[in-house]
C-alpha cells in the first residue's frame, strides 16, 4: 500500500483516484495514520462499508452479542425457520 502525507494527497488527490487502480493509498499525518483512500468497485462494497459504520447496525449487533452471551440466542436452525416462515425464504 502507498503512503502519502496529507498534503501530498491534496496535490495529487486526481491522480489518486484515477491512477492508483484498486490499490488502496494510505494518508498519514505527522507519520501517524489518518485515512486510507479506496476506490469503490462493486455497488455492494459500498454498502458494506456503510454498514460496517453504521451505529444502528453496531448497537443491533453488539445487543445480538450481548444476548447470545447470556444465553438467549437460538439454534441456527430455528432462525433459518424463522426466516423461512417471515420472509417465504427458499433455502
């Protein structure tokens, strides 16, 4: 992965983005990370990133966890029941 400084992305951001292919570029600030620069390819890449930092799904997700350690989750099974049942899912 490239690394570039902030500065040297502002100056090149074009070439960045049309040039650098499916690399990712790492920009740093005083030495230290600061963002990486990606291009998106797929339509669903974007929306796993959205969801990955989305704080809805983070707080749905860290109650599922919650949930499972005290022993209230269910047998994959039974959820795929459910969801068969709910959603006319075909599995």
């Amino acid at each position: 992965m490239k690394t570039f400084t902030v500065a040297e992305a502002k100056e090149n951001l074009d070439t960045l983005v049309h040039e650098q292919g499916n690399d990712a570029v790492l920009i740093v600030e005083n030495g230290q990370p600061l963002a990486i620069l990606s291009l998106v390819t797929d339509p669903d890449d974007m929306e796993r990133l959205k969801m990955a930092y989305s704080p809805e799904l983070q707080a749905i997700l860290e109650e599922s966890r919650r949930e499972i350690r005290e022993g209230k989750g269910i047998p994959a099974e039974e959820f795929w029941r459910q969801m068969e049942a709910d959603y006319e899912v075909a599995t």
